[in-house]
C-alpha cells in the first residue's frame, strides 16, 4: 500500500507515499479510497486529511504506469477524486512542495485547501501533447478565475502557491500556512474547525463564467494558434476551459474526457510522451548502477579558449563552478575570455542575466599559461585544435600534472578516444565530452565512454551533465559517435538529391516544411561547409568505398564555405543571416548534372524527406547493433536536442516506428534501385530488418 494511514485524535490522515513524487500509482490509489472508507466508518474521526510524503504532495500520474493499463485500473484518478468528493466526513488537502496534474486535480476535488508556501501549483499535461483528464479544466477555473487557469494550462508552466494566495479572491486556498514545517499541525487544526461544516463544499458547484466570454476565448485561441503550430494539445485547452464557462459541470467533465482521449491517441502526444521517457532513461547506463559513487567536482580546468573552450567554460560558471583556462599564449587567452564577457554582456543588456550574477560567474574564471596550475583540477575538459598531435601532447602533459583520480575529458568530434586515453597511464579516467557549439547554447552532451572508461567517472559525467543543464547522452567510440555518424548519410543523401535534380532549396523546403528547425543546405551554410570537405578528404584514404556527390567539394573548392565566407549554398548580405538563392551554385549543380551525364528528374517532397530521414534511421539501427548506443530513445534524444529533429515526431527512431517498420524497409528496396544512389547503403541494417519482419518497432 502506497498511502499511510493514522488518526490523529479526531482526524484521519491519508499520507500518499510512493516516492520520488507521491506519483498516483494503482496502489497509491487504492490507498486513499481505503483510507476514506476506514475514516468515514470511524465514529472517533470527524474530518480526514490527505497529504504527501517527503518532497511532494503529489507530482501527479505515476510515470511507471505510463501506457500501460493500470493507469486506467480501478480506481482510477475520477473514481478517486469521486470518492473524496462523496466523503461524508470533510476532506482538507494539505499541500506542500510540489502538486502537479493529477496531484492538484485531486486535491481541487477536496472539500477544503491548506498550502505550506514555496509548494509548485501546476497542470503540465500540454507538454506531454494532453490537457489535463480529471477535472483539471473544470474546476481550475472555478478557483482561480478562466484566465489565470487558461494561461497555467495552456503553458503548462508552474506557480508558486503564495503568489496564488496572494490573489484577492481566489478559492484555490482557503488557507496558507505559515511554512511548510508547520503545515501538518496547522492542516490538523484546520480539519477540526471545519468539521462541523455542513453543506461541504464542492469545487464543481462554483460559479465559472468570463464577463466577455465568447471575445475572450477568439482572443485566446489566436494566441495559442501563434503559440503552438505543430501540436493540437494548447488549442485543446482553450476548448475544454471554455466547455468550463458555457456547460454545466457533468457537460464540461465529458468534453474535458473526449478531447484526453483523443488527444492520448495522436502522433503529436505519443511524441512527446516518448521524449519524456527517453529523457529520462537516457542518464540510466544499462550497466552502472545509479548508486555508483561519485567523484567530487570543485575545480574545472578547460584547454583551449577557442569557439568550443569558451561555451564550455560559461556551463560551469553559470552552474557556480569555478573554471580555470589554459592556453598557449597570453592573446589566445585575452581573446577567449573578451568572447566570454561579450556573450554575457549581451545576456546582461537584454534584461537576460542580472548584473551582479554576471560579476559572481566571472569572478569564479581564472586564467592561467602553465599545466603546473592544473594540480588542483577535478575536472580537465580539453578543446584545443582537432588534431592527433596536439591531442598527444595536452594528454601527456595532463598525465604528468594531474592529481590522481582528475576526470579527463576530450571534446573530439571525430578523434578515436580510446586513442587519446592510451596517451596517459590512467585511460580509466579518460572520457569524452562532446559538446555542440554554441556550447553555452545547445543542450546535447554525447558522453563518449572508451573502453577503459571507469564507471564512477561516467557516472560522474553524467551527474555534472545534469547540474550544467545538458541533456546527456553516452555513445562508444566510432567515427563521429551517434550524431555526426548519422548525419554524415543524411549530408550524402542530400548530395544525391542535387546531383537527380533538386535545387538546395527545395531539399531545405521539404525538410523544414517536416519540421526540422534548419534544411541540410542551411545547416551546413551555419556550421561551415569545410567542415564535411575535411571529412570527406579524408573518408577517400580511409574508405574509398564510400560514394559521395561532388556537388559540395565543388562548392568549397570555390571558397563558399557558408555564413562565416559570405557565400555557401546561398548567397548571404552582410551582417545577415538570411539565405538567398545563389544563381551561381544553382548553374554549378546543373553543369555537374551535364558533366555525368544525368538528366534531372522531378523529385517529390515525400521522397526528399524519406530518404533523408530513413537515412538517419538506418545508420541508428546500425549503431544500435554495433552498441553504440544501448537503446533507441537515446538516439532520439541526440537529434531532438542536437540536430534540431521536429520535437512533434519525436527523433528519427520513434518517427520510423510511427511509419511502421515495414513500410521503411520497403522504402529503403526502392531507393536501392535507383542507380544514382547508394544500393549498398539502402540493405537495411539487420536489426531493422528483424524488427520489421517480427511487425515490431524500435522500443
Ligand atoms: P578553435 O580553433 O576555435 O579553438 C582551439 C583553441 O585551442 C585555440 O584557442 C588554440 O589557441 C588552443 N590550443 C591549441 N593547441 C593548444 C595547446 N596545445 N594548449 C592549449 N591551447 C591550445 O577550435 P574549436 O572549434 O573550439 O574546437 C576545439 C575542439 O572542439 C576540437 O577538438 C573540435 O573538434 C571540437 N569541437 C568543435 C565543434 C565546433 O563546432 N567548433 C563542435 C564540437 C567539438
């Protein structure tokens, strides 16, 4: 059983006990149905309180229920919530610390509130692709007025409850607290002055209505509409809360119940829900326990000031730990830290970043130009030029410095880090960090684990991933680890598209026009085209087997190396960002076009994005075979916070398995007949295979 139960003189109380967050499991349930049944048949008890345990009154549905049938077992959330409303015996929700979604919708079912200040009052369903299911937009209303509740459901986002009870007027409270401390003595005293009230009152019988109803919702539904393009969840709410003002109550559960329902049921929800499990499983390592020891990180040490040593460095600063920079020369490092203050004072002149907390973070950088500083570094992160040489040398000299158990870290792109940690005798402390640039921006770690790679160091890694606010994700040791490997087939497919007949601009419009935040030609314009050119020059040493379209290299042969040279695939005006078709370029694919021979074809939007983004899929089925990464969400998640993947379809392997297994495999037989392409690439990969066989998909 999942929910104490004690009396207290006269009154019963229900604590909700499933930690971390009291989420409202079956058991949890169960728990306070019986709880109420056992008080309303005790003649001592004359009121019942319902509390949380621990750090929560309640965070809401248990996410281990999550698609799986128990969340609908009875009783469910409304049988719960009916239970306490038909209680004889008066219900007191005392609320502290954190009541979300099902939390607050159970306790609005309550006869009575009290809340402990600082306790976090919110209905997120929207970000899971929902709105809330169990009265939430119903009742929410009722207490706080339409619009407040509209703009809490519609955002998501969470509230303080002092600010709430602030509100002149408000009923969500009928009483706060002096501090959470005292709540439960104070929660007690209240349930006993109301036991005697009669008739109890109910949420669902408050009034809700807004005095320029029909104006106000038009004016809500054009906000949202701006607000949230791709997902039908935000218009939703405006819908159901305004069921709320126009129905009576039973009319209003029933609309707020068909839109959950459906909404459970579109792509859009299921993407979200996904990303929300595979957030968090992605920081669970399949074999390091989650109690593994940690190492303790005070001190950071960065190499390198350059464009990546800069973003890496502010993560630590902004999180309050210290950073000292290493760099050969005294301009190098000058340079490095005047990037620094500029991109904080940008933070600080939009109103972004308060002055004195800019003054705390650099006063937490050092400087230094010699290693013998690096002694007290728990953390060295090096990001100097991406070369093999230079890589050897920082490594021998971190090894020859670097007090025993120092976690060192490369943050490589493309180098082989089992490599780099045989440059020291402690490749156990030896890890990856590879960051994305801009790196105070992008929320992607890809934690690169080598071979030697001590569990209490990626364990570390992962934790101090967290605390800088990155969403980490572990990748072996391979070529490009999990998203350049797989972005390196989407760049090749793109390639092919111009060499059959696409102008860049229809390949980024179809792209964009899916989702994606950027087109491969866009991006590679932003990233720098000389980037691929150097891969590729090397990719023809090193597996000349790999077929290319020499479109790119042709565009870099004429210095278009995107935004940073002016000109790329697109033209650009200086001092702006915004891509122009380039008559020149799109001359040089159709004379390339000549040159092999190839008469173009007309290629639809449907094909351009399959190919791109089952290209993404097949190379992660690969990776996922290889073990290179341990389980597809991770992957998503790489794309999702790298690489700009449409949040609403979820990454390319839950995308593909919202196609159907099959249907990609049968795809990937077409293109592999198409004699301009790349029919040794398009076999799909045998896990893919499988699974597509069996009718599964990737989770
Ligand atoms: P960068 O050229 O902007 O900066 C490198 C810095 O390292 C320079 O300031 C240089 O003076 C310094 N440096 C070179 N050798 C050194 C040494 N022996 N000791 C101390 N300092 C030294 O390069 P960037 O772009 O910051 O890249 C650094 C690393 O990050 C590379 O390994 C790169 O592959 C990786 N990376 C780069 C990304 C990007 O988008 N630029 C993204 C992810 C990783």
């Amino acid at each position: 059983m999942t929910a104490e139960y004690k009396v207290h003189g006269s009154v019963a109380v229900i604590t909700m006990a499933n930690p971390p967050v009291n989420g409202l499991g079956l058991a949890t349930r169960q728990g306070i149905v019986d709880g109420l049944g056992r008080a309303n048949a005790d003649a001592a008890v004359t009121s019942i309180v319902i509390t949380g345990a621990g750090g929560a009154f309640s965070g809401g549905a248990d996410i281990k229920e999550f698609g799986t049938d128990k969340s609908l077992q009875e009783p469910n959330l409304l049988s719960v919530i009916a239970a306490i409303e038909n209680s004889a015996k008066p219900v007191v929700a005392a609320m502290h610390s954190v009541a979300m979604g099902g939390g607050l919708e159970l306790a609005l079912g309550c006869h009575y509130r009290i809340a402990a200040p600082g306790c976090s009052i919110a209905l997120p369903e929207v970000k899971l692709g929902l709105i809330p299911g169990a009265g939430g937009t119903q009742r929410l209303p009722r207490v706080i007025g339409v619009e407040a509740a509209l703009n809490l459901i519609v955002s998501g986002e969470s509230v303080k409850s002092e600010m709430i009870g602030a509100v002149p007027g408000q009923k969500l409270f009928d009483k706060m607290a002096a501090s959470a401390e005292s709540l439960a003595t104070e929660a007690l005293a209240f349930a006993q002055s109301v036991a005697d009230a009669r008739p109890l009152p109910l949420v669902r019988n408050f009034p809700c209505k807004h005095p320029e109803g029909d104006a106000y919702f038009q004016f809500a539904r054009n906000m949202v509409k701006g607000m949230a393009k791709n997902f039908p969840a935000p218009a939703k709410c405006v819908d159901a809360v305004e069921a709320a003002t126009k129905k009576k109550f039973a009319e209003g559960m029933l609309v707020e119940r068909e839109i959950f329902i459906n909404l459970m049921w579109t792509a859009e929800s299921r993407a979200l829900r996904h990303l929300f499990m595979a957030e968090r499983a992605a920081s669970k390592i399949p074999d390091v326990p989650s109690d593994t020891p940690k190492r303790d990180i005070k001190q950071v040490g960065v190499i390198g000031a350059g464009t990546m040593g800069g973003g890496i460095s502010m993560n630590f600063l902004n999180a309050g730990i210290p950073v000292k920079i290493l760099e050969m020369k005294q301009e190098a490092l000058d340079r490095g830290i005047a990037t620094i203050k500029k991109n904080y004072e940008a933070q600080v002149k939009k109103g972004k970043l308060k002055q004195d907390k800019y003054d705390q973070r650099m006063a937490l950088l050092t400087t230094t130009l010699s290693y013998d500083d690096f002694k007290d570094c728990d953390l060295i992160i090096e990001a100097v030029f991406e070369e093999m040489g230079v890589k050897e040398a920082v490594f021998k000299q971190l090894d020859a410095v670097a007090k025993p158990g120092a976690i060192l870290a490369s943050n490589t792109s493309t180098l082989d880090v089992d490599k780099i940690a045989a440059f020291t005798k402690r490749p156990q402390d030896v890890v990856g960090m590879h960051f994305f640039s801009p790196a105070n921006v992008m929320k992607l770690l890809e934690v690169v684990r080598g071979k030697d790679t001590a569990k209490d160091v990626l364990a570390t890694v992962m934790a101090i991933g967290k605390k800088i606010k990155k969403t980490s994700v572990v990748s072996g040791v391979c070529d490009g680890f999990i998203g350049n490997r797989m972005i390196e087939q989407y760049s090749r497919q793109a390639g092919f598209l111009l060499d059959e007949g696409c102008t860049p601009q229809q390949v980024d419009r179809a792209v964009e026009k899916f989702g994606f935040a950027m087109g491969p030609f866009r991006m590679g314009d932003l990233a720098g085209n000389d980037i691929g050119w150097a891969i590729r020059k090397r990719r023809a040493t090193e597996r000349a087997d790999m077929k290319y379209s020499r479109t790119a290299d042709k565009l870099c042969e004429l210095g278009r190396f995107g935004q940073k040279t002016g000109a790329g695939w697109y033209d650009y005006q200086a001092g702006k960002r915004d891509a122009i078709p380039s008559d020149l370029v799109n001359k040089m694919i159709e004379d390339h076009r000549k040159e092999l021979g190839i008469t173009p074809r007309k290629i639809s939007d449907e094909e351009i994005v399959q190919r791109l983004v089952f290209s993404l899929v097949n190379e992660g089925a690969h990776i996922l075979e290889d073990g290179i990464a341990s389980k597809s969400g991770d992957i998503d998640m790489v794309y999702l916070t790298g690489y700009g993947f449409p949040i609403h379809r979820g990454g390319p392997m839950h995308y593909a398995s919202e196609v159907g297994l099959f249907n990609v495999v049968q795809a990937m037989d077409r293109f592999a007949k198409n004699p301009l392409d790349d029919a040794e690439f398009w076999k799909p990969a045998p896990l893919l295979a499988k699974l597509a066989a069996e009718g599964k998909s990737f989770q």
